[in-house]
C-alpha cells in the first residue's frame, strides 16, 4: 500500500517528525469541527486531506 502524500517528502516540510504530527492533527481537528465541504467531495479522510494540504505547501508549519 502506498501513503499519499510520501511521508519520507512529509517530513521534509517540518523541522522535526514531532511538530508534522501535531500540525496535522490540528489541522484534522479543524477539519472536523467545520463543516467538510472541502474534504468531503474528494472522498479523503481528515487526517489525510490535513497531510496532502501540508504537503502541498496550502497549510505552513509555524513553530
């Protein structure tokens, strides 16, 4: 099974494993507080739509 977005590039977007996991669920918590249009119609779950919006650079890890 492959993961998408790669997590071996995933990880480069963060400056440690520590802050990509807690990016993300953030960014997943977001996601399922609001209402998902965004996320429903591509058929994703949360946590990965979060990932691919980080992988693409749409969302920024701030530390």
């Amino acid at each position: 099974m492959m993961m998408d977005p790669p997590i071996d590039k995933l990880i480069k977007k963060a400056p440690c494993r520590y802050a990509l996991v807690v990016a993300i669920t953030r960014r997943t918590k977001e996601l399922l507080s609001m209402d998902a249009e965004q996320f429903g119609d591509s058929g994703m779950k949360a946590i990965s739509y979060a990932a691919k919006e980080i992988y693409e650079d749409r969302i920024r890890i701030v530390l």
